[in-house]
C-alpha cells in the first residue's frame, strides 16, 4: 500500500525539448519516462509564455501613460479596450497557449494554473481579470477531464478575502476539478522579500474612473519566485502561524469545500535552520487537507558522501504526512540540475521512498497486532457509539471485540492476581464467552476450582454461550439468561466481571448495568473493572468536522453535528499543551473529567438491591486548557483508563496506553463534535464544560466551549482624566491623557495594534516584543473572552444512550 504518491515536476522548457511524433506527444513521453524512473504522477504548467504575453497586453497598459501624455491616439486606445472586453467577455486560449490538448494527455496528470495571477492584487482590476483567466484554465482543465489543479498562492494578507472569494466562485464554476492552494510553510509576505520587482506593480491610470471598468495599470515582472525567508525578523513560528491563519480564512470562506485542499511547497536549504526546536508547531499541518508537498531538489542537503538528505525536522514533517488517510503527493523538481555531487536523479526518488518505509506509522501499520494494523480502512471514518441495551449485537461485532488479545489478556491476569478470592464468578454480560473462557484458563492454570455464572440478555448469544458450555465447558459453567438489571442470580459471587466500557468510559452505561448487577457481589466483593476515569482534549481536524457536518446536512437537522462519535483518530492535531497557560489555572494537555467506581457502596438502593434513581450517575466538568499554538478547535477527543483490579488496567490515553495496555484493539476514542469551529489564538485558554445527564429512560451528554486571551487590566480608575469636547464638532474626544500605560504588541496574529480606549490616536504606541507582552508593565493580567460556541445536544435532542 503506498502512503504517498511521487510526483515529478516538468518545465514548458521540458516540454519543448520533448518533441512529439506520430505517435506520441512531449506530454505523454515525458509520463512514460517519469513512471519509468519511479514516479507515480506527472506535474505541469497548463499554459505557455505566450498565454502570459497575451494576457499581459490584452489587459495591462504600459505604466505612466494618460491621454494627456499624447503617446497613444484615442482610437489605438478604443481598440485595445474592445480587446480586453472581447476577452473578458468570451475567454478563450489559442493553440500555442496551453500544454496540453488532447485527453491522453490529461490522463493522471497533476497541472499548475498560471501563478503569475494575483487573485489578491491591491488593484481591483487586476484582481477582476486574474479571476477570469484563472476560471478560465480551470474551464479548460475540467474540459481535458483533469482532476487536480493547483493554483497560485496568496500574497498580499490585506486581500486574502478576496482571493478566498474568487477560490470560492472557481469552486462553484467547475464542480468536477480539485483545487489545490500552494501555500509555502512560511508568511508569503516574508517571502517576497528581497525580490526585485515584485510580480505586480500596480497602480491606475489617471484617466480612469473608478466607477467605469478600464484597462488596469500593471507591470508584470518576468518571473515570480519564492525569496528564502529572513533570519529573525518577527520569528519562524508568527510567520507559520500567518501562513496557517491565511489558509484557515481561505477554507472557511469557502464552507470547508472538500474540494479544496492544500499544496506545501517546502524550499530552501534555509527552512530547517529557520523551523522551530521542535515539529509542534506544525503538528497543525497533520490536521489539513495536505495533498500535495513540493520538494525542490534545492531542499535537500549533501551528506558527508555527498548524496541528497533532508533535514532532521523536514524528515518529521514529511513522515507525519505519509498516512493512509492522508496519502499526500510530493512532487519534486530540479531534481536533474545538478544540485548534488553523487546520486543524480533517482537518489532523491530512493530517499523520499526509504522516508515512506522508515516512518512509523508505516511500519505499525504494517505490522500486525498493531492498533494501526488492525484499524486500517478506519482511519478518521466517524461509527456512531453502540447501543447496548436497546440493541442486540450482531456477532460479527463480537467476533471484531475478541480478536483483541491484550484486553483479554489482561483481564486473565486479573484473575489470576485474584485466585485466592475465588470462589464463585458473575460474569455479567458474558456475550459469546470470551471473559468466561479467559476466567476458565486462570482457573486451570493455578489449578483451583471456583463456580462461574454468565448472565447474558442477547438471545441470539445466548445460544452460542449454550453451544460453548455443550462442547467446551460442562457443568463448571451456570448461564443465566435476561437484563442484569431484572434477574437473581443462584448465589452470591465473589467477583463481578464485566466488559461493559464504551470509549468515554461509561458512555455505553457501564455504570447503569453494574448498579443492576452489583447485586450479585457478596458484601465484601469485587468488581472487575474497580473503576474508570474520562479524559478529554480539544482537537483540530477538518475531515472530521466535515464528515459530521456532511451527516448534518443530510438529515436536515443540526444531529450529526451533535453526537458523540467513535472514530481512530489519524488526521487530527491535539490543540492543547502541558502548562498552567498565562493565568496559571490550565491543566495538562489531556484531562480528566470524572470517575466511576464500582462497587458502588453509598447509593440508596430498594428493597431488591437497584438505586432509586439514576441521579447518583450524573456527571459535570469544567476543563481549562492552555492552547500554545493558534489553531481552529472542530471538538473534543475522548478517552478512557479504567483500573481492573490492583495495577492491571486498561488505557486508550494517548500519553499512558503503551503503558498500561499497549497494542489494544478494542476501542478508539469518542469524538464530540462542535457546530461552528472556534478559532483559539496562540497563548489563548479554552474552558471546557462537559456534562453527564440522565432522565428515567436516556443517558445523554451535552457540551460547551468558551475561548479567553489574557491582556493587561487596565489602568486604575484615578487615572481616568475624562473625555475631553471636540471645539470644532461639538463631540467627545479622547483626553491626551486619558491612560499612562503603553500599548502592548497584539497577541492576535492579524489584529491592528490599536491604541487603548482614550488614548490619542497620533500618539505612537511604544513596541513591545511579543514574547514579553505581559512583562512590559506589573499590572495584573485579566482573561478576556474573545468566542465561544453554543451549548450543544441539550436535554439530549440528537443523541443519548436508551436505559
């Protein structure tokens, strides 16, 4: 199985090299030869210079002309706006304009729209005639039946709405394409530093209305290039997070489209050298819709025999990339310029595939026993949580539980520790028999007798538990069949059993069942498990959000945006990190929300043993988490640890399952959902509430976010001195010294800095470095809450659990 694809990036200089025949076109010789030299993909521009040249004259006027300079008659004028307008009016290319024609061409190929378009140029002509030409390649591409394109990146942040805008109306115009935005890892602002020209120099003729369409005035450099970003300058990670932020604006402005996803371009010698200590920041890329990576051969470093080698942090990215679920095309280029001494071109082929083979989620994937192994094809696909006791299990799901030999090999450990206990078993909800036959083999092995009663409601599993005891296991087995909740069983048991834990924990009522069942327990029994605890964090993934979003839409109701759903979570980024965050209140990276210990020796129970209500299972949380780095939360991954008995245990925690049951199969996490994404900036804090609620009939969990920045208070009262009365409009105008305080940097990535409320606009605000914003002055810190989302699934409406 392959978990990326290799693409090879050809020049129209490449294609013009390849001559055509009788046979065969450049197009395809070149497909043939990549594949030959071990790539999947061929990657190309879709237009030529001439396209350029055409598009240049017909809607870009020379710079620093007006009809008053006399260079050009009125009718040479005319004619040339009648040109640009015929072109707008009915795009078309000419022959000589594009690479391609014909469908054989077309056929798996990767194309590149012109990125000398400027979708988000100062001037709102250039951007109006970018966006037909770039409809109009996308139109063509769509007519050669071609799948993906990639089209020019944004450049200028005070336009990017507009350029998202366009994306979205090319989305809604060619509905077959895929459009893939190639954004590098850095702020693109950073980037065009130090070029000479930049792509476009805008400006309009005088003589233009502003009302009136007319010929923009634009100089179209020769050439658009990526410049290496410079060394310090505002630091790597604000300029990552300004590269994220665009795209985050991008994709919401275009209603998270599936259609739409991202090209990386990583690009220099410099970028590792650039990046961060350490790959969390950007850990947020694992959560996007990554489907392309550009890898110049310019990217690479000489080892010391002098082949091509990537960085120790491009290494990471790359690896963390090549997912099943993701599947990225990387495409490199130069790869045949020379760059390094020693390998040539397929040295960089064997290098990106030994990268593929070496990452570790490769290897566990392909490993057998593994987590990743055995959840393969269900990768980020969203089960809703099982029913167990309004539905019966079919036993193909039995079959999928009991092929996890960790979960039972703990639970014979577990009964082996507690041998000298044994006298008499309750299994309760026995399903086919694994619990009874693993409690058989403790038995067997310490060579001790002890009598075994298996309670199951599931009449169909019944029989195969009656099949088992006929062939299998005799009279060392009792079975008692219906709802733990309603039955006796024959005698009181030492240790209750039970195998009830959904993936929250008590999401699939665990606690409910085990109240019937306790019991069953002698008064100094034990329960297996003894107890469990739910963990939660905040997370950011963009395919979940759409795959519950698309379940929304398809039921017409807000449902599928409001249910807990079981999903191996692959695509997705833990928002959270360990600290106490800037107010000192947050908690670790995952947290824990409450427990349930088992037996229960505190409820009020009636006269056969059963709680006189359900109340005593409610639940409440509130979580503080600290948020290091700016990213969007789509919702809550859910956990569980459970203890069995002593140190035995079971654990999907991210950070403790190797530890305590590693290589467990039967459960993947629960994902809440949230309706409307909630952007958190970096060093913001997300308060987290969760609850547990519960009726006479329904289990049910609702849940809801707030997200705070913290900033300095503000001055003290005293130094208030009152707005002050405009002498020439009769308004109230800041006092000059309304506030003594200085105005810290922004912590919000795309925020004006803004002189606080009062204080005189003309007055320059004194610079403070980002990294010392709360130091700058001793006044305490407040938390400002800066969104939050709605309270979600309340009174159970969308989703609950039947009693």
């Amino acid at each position: 199985m392959a978990y990326a694809l290799l693409g090879s990036f050809v020049s129209v200089d490449d294609i013009a090299r390849t001559p055509s025949d009788s046979k065969q076109t450049g197009v395809i010789k070149l497909a043939n030869s990549i594949q030959d030299e071990g790539y999947d993909v061929l990657c190309l521009p879709l237009t030529t210079d001439r396209w350029k040249k055409r598009w240049t004259e017909t809607c870009i006027s020379s710079l620093g002309e007006d009809e008053s300079s006399g260079d050009r008659d009125r009718e040479q004028r005319l004619a040339d706006e009648k040109r640009a307008e015929d072109w707008r009016s009915h795009p078309a290319f000419k022959l000589d304009e594009v690479t391609m024609t014909r469908l054989d061409e077309a056929q798996g190929v990767v194309v590149v729209a012109s990125e000398w378009l400027e979708l988000d140029a100062a001037d709102d002509w250039v951007r109006h005639d970018a966006a037909i030409a770039l409809q109009q390649e996308l139109a063509y591409a769509a007519y050669l039946g071609i799948q993906s394109v990639i089209i020019p990146r944004p450049r200028n942040r005070e336009h990017v709405a507009s350029y998202a805008r366009i994306v979205n109306a090319c989305l809604k115009s060619v509905p077959y394409v895929n459009l893939s935005i190639r954004l590098p890892i850095y702020d693109p602002s950073k980037l065009d530093e130090g070029i000479p020209a930049s792509p476009f120099v805008l400006g309009r003729s005088p003589r233009m209305s502003s009302s009136m369409p007319g010929t923009p005035q634009l100089m179209v450099s020769e050439e658009t290039r990526l410049a290496v970003p410079p060394r310090g300058g505002g630091g790597p990670e604000r300029e990552l997070n300004t590269t994220w932020e665009m795209w985050d604006l991008i994709r919401t402005m275009c209603d998270y489209n599936t259609r739409l996803s991202l090209g990386k371009y990583i690009y220099s010698l410099d970028l590792a050298l650039a990046l961060p200590s350490t790959i969390g920041v950007l850990n947020r890329w694992s959560a996007e819709p990554v489907r392309h990576i550009f890898l110049p051969a310019s990217t690479f470093i000489a080892n010391a025999k002098g082949y091509p080698v990537l960085s120790k942090i491009t290494q990471s990215f790359l690896r963390a990339s090549m997912t099943a679920s993701h599947q990225p095309t990387i495409i490199l280029s130069g790869t045949k310029d020379g760059v390094h001494e020693r390998g040539g071109g397929a040295a960089y082929v064997q290098y990106v595939r030994h990268l593929e083979r070496t990452s570790p989620v490769v290897r566990a994937t392909e490993t057998e026993g593994t987590v990743e192994h055995f959840a393969q094809g269900y990768q980020d696909y969203l089960q809703a949580p099982l029913q167990p006791l309004m539905d019966n299990l079919q036993s193909a799901t039995y079959e999928t539980f009991e092929r996890d030999p960790v979960k039972y090999h703990q639970y014979e450990e577990v009964s082996r520790g507690t041998i000298l206990l044994l006298r008499t078993i309750c299994v309760a909800g026995a399903g086919r028999g694994p619990l009874v036959a693993r409690a058989l083999n403790a038995l067997q092995r310490a060579k001790k007798d002890a009598k075994i009663i298996a309670v199951e409601k599931n009449p169909n599993a019944f029989v195969t538990l009656q099949r088992r005891q006929s062939a299998e296991w005799g009279d060392k087995v009792t079975l008692v069949y219906g709802d733990m909740r309603a039955l006796d069983v024959p005698e009181p048991a030492d240790i209750l059993v039970s195998e009830l834990l959904g993936s929250f924990g008590d999401n699939e009522l665990s606690p409910e069942c085990l109240d019937g069942a306790q019991r069953f327990l002698k008064p100094d029994g034990i329960s297996i498990p003894s107890s469990y605890t739910a963990h939660l964090a905040p997370l950011s993934s963009a395919k979940l959000y759409n795959e519950a979003r698309s379940g929304a839409s398809a039921a017409g109701s807000p449902a599928g945006l409001e249910t807990p759903y079981v999903v191996m979570l692959q695509a997705v980024n833990i928002l959270s990190g360990d600290g106490s965050g800037v107010s000192g209140a947050c908690g670790s990276r995952i947290q824990e929300c409450w427990s349930f210990d088992h037996p229960r020796r505190d409820a009020l129970l009636d006269e056969r043993g059963l709680p006189l209500s359900n109340s005593h299972n409610v639940r409440s949380a509130k979580l503080k988490f600290h948020i290091p780095h700016a990213g969007v939360m789509h919702g809550l991954a859910g956990y569980f640890e459970a203890v069995l008995y002593g140190t035995i245990g079971l654990s999907i925690h991210p950070e403790r399952k190797d530890h305590v049951s590693k290589d467990m199969l039967s459960w993947f996490p629960l994902f809440f959902p949230f309706r409307e994404p909630l952007y958190l900036p970096s060093n913001s804090e997300l308060h987290v509430s969760i609850w547990r609620l519960t009726n006479t009939k329904q289990v049910w969990y609702e849940w809801h976010a707030e997200a705070f920045l913290a900033v300095q208070a503000m001055a003290p009262p005293g130094q208030w001195q009152g707005p002050s009365r405009s002498s020439t409009l009769g308004l109230l105008s800041p006092s000059p010294s309304a506030f003594d305080m200085p105005v810290p940097a922004s912590p919000l990535i795309d925020a004006v800095d803004m002189p606080p409320f009062g204080s005189p606009s003309e007055a320059p605000a004194t610079p403070v470095r980002e990294s010392s914003i709360f130091r700058a002055r001793a006044e305490p810190l407040t938390m400002i809450k800066i969104g939050q989302t709605n309270l979600h699934n309340p009174g159970g409406r969308s989703s609950w659990i039947g009693l």
